[in-house]
C-alpha cells in the first residue's frame, strides 16, 4: 500500500452539542473558550437532515462569519480548534470529518493514535476500506463504521452501539477523546481506555427540555450555560439518543492515566478536570516549588513569571517563600502561536518579539522566573538573555513540571528525544546550556504524591507510557517529524 504522508495526532478543543434549537451560535461561542487548545484551524458540523461544513485555518473569529451561522443550521452540531503542529498547518487537517454511510456519521477527536500504520492496514485488508489520509480522526471514524457495517443496521440497539466502541477501543491504542455524531440517531461520546485526553459532559435546562454538550474543559461549559454532569472517564463511552436519553457504558477501562501536563500547561485555569480546578493544582504545585528552591540554596530577591502560563505557579511560588511576586516581563498578546516556527532561530526570535523585561524590577536583583516546563530549553536560554540584558544580578530558573525526558506520544508535540534538552543530561548541564546560575525543577515524587490519589499519565517526565511503547514507536514519532519538516 502507498505510504501516507503521516503527521501526528495533536492536542486539540473538541465541542459536540445535542440541542433543541439551533446550534450554531452556541459552537461558535464554544469553540472561542477552547481557543487556547488550538489556533491553527477551525471547525464546525451541523445536522438538520444533512450534514453543513464549514472548516477553515486559522483563529475562530477568522473562520466563521455571520453568513456561515445561517448556512450551518440543525439542532446537532460539533466543532473542533486544532493546534499548530508545527510543519502541519493543511485544512486537509482539519476536522470534523464525516462519512455518508452508514446512517453519515461525523467525527471530531483530541489525541493521537499509536497503532496508527497497524490500524491503516487492517482495515484495508479486512474491511477492503482505503483510509488514503494520514488524519488520526478519519482513521477512527472508519474503524467505528466498519464495525457499525457489521451490524443490522435496521434494528441497532444502543448495546450495539457500545459493542461497536467497544470494538473501536480494542483496536485503536492511543489517547483519544471522541466525539461521533450519528446521523438522525443522536451523539455518541467515548474515550480511550485510561481516559488520558479530558472531556466532560453538561446539561443546560430549557423550557423544551435538557440540552446536552460535551466539551474538552468544563470552562466551555460554563460560558454555554451547561451544568457540569462528570467526566467521560476512562474508556467510558456516553450515548444522547434522538429523543434526549442519555445512555452510559462503562467499556473497555484499564488503569486511569489522566494527562498531567493538563494541569501544568495545557487546560484553561478555570477549568475543572477529573473533578479537579486546573487553578488550584497549578498553586499546589507552586507552592511544592518552594522546598527545591530551599533545597537548592537559593534565596532569591524577586519571582517573576513567564507570562501567561507561569503565573500561578510563580505567585504560589513567591508566597510560600516570603519573596515579593511581581511581573518581570512584559507580554505583547497580539502575537499568537499561528506563526509557523520551523526552526531554532525563529523560535528564539518569537520569544523576543512576544516578551520584553521590565528593568525596573529586574535591575540589581536575584531574580527567580517561573516557567510551566522547560522542554527544548530554546526559550528559557532567550530568557535568561533577557533578564540579563535588563540587569538582573542573578537569574534562576525555576520550572513547575520535572525534567521532560521523553517524548509524548499521546498527542502533545513536545519534540523528539533528541531536541528534548534534559534527556540524559543532568540539571547542570540544562544550566549551562541555557546560561543560568541556577536551575530548579519540580520533584517527580512531588508531583506524583501531589495526584497521588488520581493516576496521571507522567510519561514525558518518567518514560513510563501507559500503553506501553517500544522503540520502534518513539523511532516512528522521530520519523514523522522529519518527513514534517522539522
Ligand atoms: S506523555 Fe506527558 S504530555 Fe503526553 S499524555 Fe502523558 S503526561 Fe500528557
């Protein structure tokens, strides 16, 4: 079989919401509040009897105007923010995607899919199904419709339906969170079986009765007006039937591993996952923070935090310690991720056009900044540069997530082994390659005994991937990237 061209699964905001009136207002509101989990392209679907598409690159505002609200009519509808892989930035990309039989079914999804080559092929030989595409979510789709095919498609029952995700989950190995609407049928929702990816549902009452969505974070939720019901948890999959009954199926479960890196960076603050604030667990870890900078010695004068997603950790941070929190570098927030950043350089140079330090309060002082991770090192070596260049005597730097040691690949593009900067390399080293006088990282233990009562996937800090995953897998991801142009 011809090889695909293969980009990887990536992190993205997925909405789906069975109404009672018209949808798309609502999707297009929705889709702004996950607009952090993705800036490269937008989209939507809705059903009144047929399916309207209207995908497009780029932010929410840029995609959808006033006239695609009226085309994109129905009481059903989902929507989809992807985020900007870098090398990947195709509409082709772009979701949701649909498929006319059976019943037409349209998909959008958030992960990424492992056994993705194995999966491509089985389907081919076994189904006789060309999956020419190298998208994760139309891979999913058809492996979903080649079981539905499998069925009598007269009389599905709802059990037939969950023995078709069932079967979806068995074959697919990977982080997932799915959301399927099938035509005239109602909305279906499942997650892979340690529930990695988040995804949650909520009702809104109306006078014609309860509206259902299900969103990525519970934030969407709450701007839609929709009370948060529970998670879709680990492997768990949730059917809203054509006349309103929601119905739950436990699935295919295996040890819950969450994604922590939510926490850390990903989720919207005020979201809440797996029954957690995203705001409160980011002040937990900061406030942990304050042992390893002890520990290490330092006494810093100032904290400061890269803006924006250092902030709580920083103010937790500054807190426990008894230093003065104030805001060291200036943000320009017109620049947005959408630039395409292929290379090193470039990256460095973003850092630069998006912070400026603040001399003020920089100048003379042992300065401690607040970063959610450090991944490349590429923009915490640009910071200290900066921190520096605006007379900062010393310049620590402080990350709230532990070493990253190995690439993720459950769909958060965080590099290959190679360009991650503290796989196998020591703190000092990471401190002299990035031209620090100090570094600090969060403890792995620390974080663990933090969540220790709701198990995290930690793979990018510990290699311990939940699915399990052989050399030949990490090989392919580094593969990806280069065929990506990276
Ligand atoms: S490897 Fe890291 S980023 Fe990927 S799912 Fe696990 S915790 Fe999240």
């Amino acid at each position: 079989m011809r090889r695909v061209g293969r980009r990887e699964g990536i992190v993205c905001g997925i909405l789906g919401i069975w109404g009672r009136s018209e949808v798309a207002a609502d999707l297009m509101l929705g889709l702004t509040t996950l607009q952090h989990r993705g800036q490269d392209a937008a989209g939507a679907l809705t059903f009144d009897g047929a399916f309207h598409v209207k995908i497009g690159r780029g932010l929410v505002s840029r995609v959808f105007e006033d006239r695609h609200l009226e085309r994109l009519r129905g009481t059903w509808g989902l929507g989809h923010v992807r985020y900007a892989t870098m090398g990947s930035t195709d509409v082709e990309d772009a979701q949701p995607v649909h498929v006319n039989y059976p019943y037409g079914l349209a998909m959008v999804h958030n992960g990424n899919v492992v056994n993705f080559a194995e999966l491509r092929e089985r389907l081919y030989t076994e189904h006789h199904r060309l999956v020419d595409t190298s998208n994760d979510v139309a891979l999913i789709l058809y492996a979903f419709a080649a079981e539905l095919e499998r069925r009598d498609l007269r009389s599905l029952t709802v059990d037939d339906l969950f023995s078709c995700v069932d079967a979806t989950q068995r074959a697919i190995h990977g982080a997932y969170a799915v959301i399927c609407l099938i035509a005239g049928r109602g909305l279906l929702a499942f997650s892979d079986p340690h529930g990695i990816r988040p995804l949650a549902l909520g009702v809104r009452e109306t006078p014609a009765g309860p509206e259902y969505a299900l969103a990525s974070e519970t934030t969407c939720l709450d701007y839609l007006g929709f009370r948060l019901e529970g998670d879709v948890s680990a492997g768990e999959a949730v059917f809203i039937d054509a006349g309103g009954a929601v119905h739950r199926h436990r699935g295919l479960r295996q040890k819950p591993a969450f994604c922590v890196f939510e926490y850390i960076y990903f989720a919207r603050e005020d979201s809440v996952l797996r029954g957690r604030v995203v705001a409160a667990e980011r002040e937990r870890m900061g406030r942990a923070l304050a042992d390893a900078v002890r520990r290490a010695g330092l006494r810093p004068d100032v904290v400061i935090d890269v803006p924006a997603s250092g902030f709580l950790f920083a103010a937790s941070l500054a807190e426990a310690l008894g230093v003065p929190f104030r805001r060291g570098l200036a943000k320009n927030h017109h620049i947005g991720r959408s630039f395409i950043l292929p290379t090193d350089e470039e990256r460095q140079r973003m850092v630069r056009l998006k912070l400026n330090p603040i001399r003020g309060i920089l100048e003379g002082r042992r300065v401690a900044v607040v970063d959610d991770s450090i991944v490349r090192g590429t923009t915490s070596r640009r910071l200290v540069e900066l921190l520096r260049s605006a007379g900062a005597k010393e310049v620590y730097v402080v990350s709230a997530a532990p070493p990253v040691v190995s690439p993720c690949v459950y769909g958060i593009d965080m590099s290959t082994t190679g360009e991650i900067i503290a796989a196998n390399r020591t703190v000092d080293d990471v401190c002299r390659m990035i031209g620090a006088d100090a570094v600090v990282y969060q403890e792995l233990s620390i974080l663990r005994a933090l969540y220790g009562d709701l198990p995290c996937c930690d793979a990018c800090f510990s290699g311990e991937y939940p699915t399990g995953v052989d050399r030949d897998a990490l090989e392919g991801i580094r593969r990806e990237k280069e065929d990506a142009g990276r």
